[in-house]
C-alpha cells in the first residue's frame, strides 16, 4: 500500500503512465516556468502523460480532487493560462509523435508536438501546414485560437487547414471532431479550442512548399511609408505575406547612425509563390522608400523560424494587446508614433499583420474565429527583462491599447494578453460568441476547461 503510494504520489492511480513532477522533484522548478518570464507560479503538481488514456485519468482526477486544471501544450500563452498557483498542469509535452501520410497529403500530430517541430518534419518530405512566425509555440495552442502566419494569405489560417481533432471532453470521453463527427464541436475547436476539452491530437492538410523568399526589408517610419504600406500589400498576389514591425531602430552598427532610436519599420516578407514572380511582387514595396537594409533572399520554409531548444530558459516578460482594424489611418499611426517615442517608454514593438487572401474567402460563420472580413491585424507586443517592473508595463500596454481607436473593437484571442473574461468576448463576433457559449454549456458545464481567454455556459433556464 506504501509502496503503491510512493509509486503514484499523485493519487492518479496504477493506470497512469505518464510522469508525475511534485513541488519535490529536482526539475519541478524547471517544469513550472512557462514562455512569459513574468508569470511565475506554483503549480500543485506538473503532470506529463503518455497518450489520451493518461489524459482521461489527469482529467477525471482534476475533478474528484477538486484541483484547478490547467491544459499546457507549447506554453506561450501570454496571459499565463498554461499556469497556475495550487494547480495540476497537463503539460502535454511527451507527447510529440508527427504521422505524415504524404499520398494522402495529411498529417497527424499530437497536442505536444512544437510548430518548428512539425515544420521541419513536413518540409522534409516537401509539404508545409501554414502555423505562425515562430518555431517554439505549441501547434495545439496556435491551432486552437485560429493561427496566422506566414502563408494565411495563400492557404488560410491554420484552423482552415485543420481537418479533425482528438479530444477528451470534461466527461472523460475520447471524442472526434471533424467535419462529419461532432461538426459543432468542430466548429467550435476552430477559434476557441481551449474551452472544450485536452485536444490530443490534429489532423492538418499538408501543403507542398520548397523554398520561399523571405527577409526584413527595413524602411524609415516616415508618415508616407506608414500609410501606403497597408494599402500596397493588400494588393499584392496572395502569395505574398508581410508582417511590417513598427519599433524604434536599435542601437545597431549595421543600421546607419540616423535612424537608430528613430521609428523604423521592418516589413518582414515570405513569397510563396513562383521563383520568377517573387521580385516583382516586392517591387512596389520597395518603392515605398529607400530601404535602410535589406535581407530577403530564398531560403527553405524552415528557416523562418528560430531552431526550436525545448531547454532553453525564459528570461523575458511580454505584455501584449491585439486589436483588428480597416486601415492603417493617420489617428492611429499619432497613437503609435506618440507611445513608441514617449520618455522612458517600454521598447514597445507594433506589429501588423496584413491579411485578405485565402484567409477572408472563407465564409465568417464557418469557423468560431469569426473576423475574416478584417483586413489588417496589429499586435502590440511590450517585452521586458525587468520582471520587477511587470504590473508597471502592463499597465503602459493597456494605456497604449486603450488609445488605439476604440471602434476597432475586435481582437484575436491568440494574442491576447492578461485581459480579462469580458475582454474575450471580443474575439468573437455576437452569434458566435451566444453559440461557443450554448456549446460550452454542452461540453464543459461545470467549466472544468477555464485556465483560458474564457467562454462561460450558457445558463440554463428552468420552467
Ligand atoms: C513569441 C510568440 C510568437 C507568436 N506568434 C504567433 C503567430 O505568428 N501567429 C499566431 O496565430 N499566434 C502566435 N502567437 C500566439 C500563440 O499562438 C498563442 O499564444 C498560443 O495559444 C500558444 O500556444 P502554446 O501551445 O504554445 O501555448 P500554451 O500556453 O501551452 O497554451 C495556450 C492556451 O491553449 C490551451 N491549450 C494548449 N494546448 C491545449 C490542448 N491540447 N487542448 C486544449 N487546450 C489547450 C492552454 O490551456 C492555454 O489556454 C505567438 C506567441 C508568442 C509568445
């Protein structure tokens, strides 16, 4: 009996093959640190399982002891959600296996498996799933809230590649959602999938893709390189995706004396398409101004993301903030300039993420990520290695959202930051939002799944 004890000190039982971390075990400290340096908290227990019966037991046991469960795949969400004081985090990260049918051009991957991770292992056989611009995140997480990256306006978002999902609801039932099983939950996994269940595993469709031209072309944040750069990539062949950096130039030897600390935008570029269409589909960009450096050339896919190091330590904080608009217009470039500039500001980086292409054909009440129709998406990003001043930067990141047009509403729950449960309703347009909840009613109605950007049940009426 003390032995059986001693062997399963979580409680989970015989079954449970996985590995258990107690606040004890020599890597416990290693294994509660998460993406966002900031978030720094102490979970009850870390348990790591093998497979989706592991993560039926971690689910029931969660609710027999009445533990906070916490559900932790690449661990960047920037709200601290794959964390938590008192609680049992299901961290997801052995379970890492890549199945790629290459006749059938699709491919299975679990829930622990990292974007890099994935992106690699496809790109060997010739074929790609589009996820974001970096390697580190977790392809559940990503996938779950929608996904945007470097080929969403060629092939969508990631959720438009995602073709079922396994997962374990709060009921413990091993479930598939797809298009022809459980197309609600399907449906709804496709925006808000953190909500439903553990998701153990994805099925993606696989794109073929070699090389890509991709770079930085840095350009002086001048008021005519701002407001022509939305409207210039928005017309280019959607083979083209550009995620233009606003920041202020750092003081770098290679980039000329003038413009370091000065607003620079670094208009970072992948073209998908043909070798000989690349260069002119980047010439009207490049006509935007004289280019301070340019770094684009062809190179494979994977070289896009940073090479993926499961050990390495978080040392930075992040605040972030999100917010979808029509237009880059001039109130908001004041906004931008203004913050970026301010005295003893943050190194704030505003980023845009241009979008239309295949991403805004798909019909906006296919999925639960519902804002296709938008054409531009900026990400408000604050890093910081000052850990100590963190509520202070928090706060300067929402005072700087808080400024941006308030009728831009509408924001991405992927790169939403520590907001609050009235800040998620946002992220999805009103029908969406009544539906995920009557659909969260169904699937989690004691909200078992709630370390997330929350959607609560439906309430049920009586009589
Ligand atoms: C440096 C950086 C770059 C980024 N770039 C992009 C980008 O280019 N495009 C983009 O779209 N997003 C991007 N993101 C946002 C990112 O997609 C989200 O933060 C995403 O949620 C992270 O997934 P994760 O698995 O790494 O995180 P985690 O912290 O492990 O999980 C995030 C959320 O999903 C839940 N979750 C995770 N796995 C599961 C599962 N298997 N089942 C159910 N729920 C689960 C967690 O509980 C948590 O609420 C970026 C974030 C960072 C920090």
């Amino acid at each position: 009996m003390l032995e059986e004890a001693a062997r399963h000190p979580s409680g989970l039982g015989p079954g449970f093959r996985g590995r258990v971390i107690a606040p004890d075990a020599d890597d416990y400290d290693r294994a509660r640190r998460v993406h966002n340096a900031a978030v720094d908290r102490h979970p009850a227990l870390i348990v790591r399982p093998t497979d989706a019966d592991d993560v039926a037991l971690v689910v029931a046991h969660a609710q027999e002891r009445g533990l906070p469960l916490v559900i932790r795949a690449g661990g960047h969400s920037m709200g601290g959600h794959s964390t938590g004081d008192g609680a049992l985090v299901l961290d997801l990260s052995a379970m890492r296996d890549v199945e790629i049918d290459a006749v059938e051009g699709t491919a299975w991957a679990d829930a622990g498996v990292l974007a890099g991770e994935y992106t690699t292992a496809s790109h060997a056989l010739g074929f790609v799933t589009p996820f974001g611009d970096t390697g580190s995140v977790g392809v559940a997480g990503i996938t779950l809230g929608g996904g945007v990256g470097w080929l969403v306006r060629k092939h969508g978002m990631t959720i438009d590649s995602l073709l079922a999902v396994e997962i374990v609801t709060a009921d413990g039932r091993r479930r598939i959602a797809s298009a022809v099983e459980e197309p609600d939950l399907f449906w709804g996994v496709r925006g808000a999938g953190a909500n439903f269940g553990v998701v153990t595993r994805l099925q993606f469709r696989l794109h073929p893709l070699g090389n890509v031209l991709a770079g930085d072309i840095l350009l002086p944040a001048t008021r005519d390189v701002l407001r022509s750069l939305v409207p210039v990539l928005l017309a280019a062949p959607d083979e083209l995706t550009a995620m233009p950096t606003i920041m202020l130039a750092p003081q770098d030897p290679a980039i000329p004396d003038q413009h370091r600390g000065r607003p620079v935008v670094y208009v970072s570029v992948a073209w998908s398409g043909p070798s000989g269409a690349g260069e002119r589909a980047l010439a009207p960009l490049r006509a935007l101004g004289a280019p301070i450096s340019d770094t684009v050339t062809w190179q494979p896919y994977p070289a896009l993301f940073s090479p993926v190091d499961r050990d390495e330590e978080p040392t930075s904080g992040v605040s972030s903030r999100a917010l979808f608009l029509d237009a880059l217009d001039d109130a908001t470039i004041d906004v931008i300039e203004r913050r970026l500039t301010e005295a003893d500001a943050p190194r704030a980086i505003v980023q845009l993420r241009v979008l239309g292409g295949a991403m805004a054909r798909v019909p906006g009440d296919e999925t639960a990520f519902g804002w296709r129709d938008q054409p531009v998406l900026l990400w408000l990003i604050t890093p910081y290695q000052e850990i100590g001043r963190a509520a202070a930067i928090e706060a300067w990141t929402a005072a700087f959202r808080a400024d941006l047009p308030a009728d831009g509403a509408a924001t991405y729950v992927n790169f939403m930051g520590a907001e609050d449960t009235d800040a998620v309703r946002g992220a999805y347009p009103a029908p969406a939002y009544a539906r995920l909840r009557e659909l969260k009613r169904r699937y989690d109605p004691d909200n078992v799944f709630r370390a997330n950007h929350n959607i609560p049940p439906a309430v049920t009426t009586s009589g």
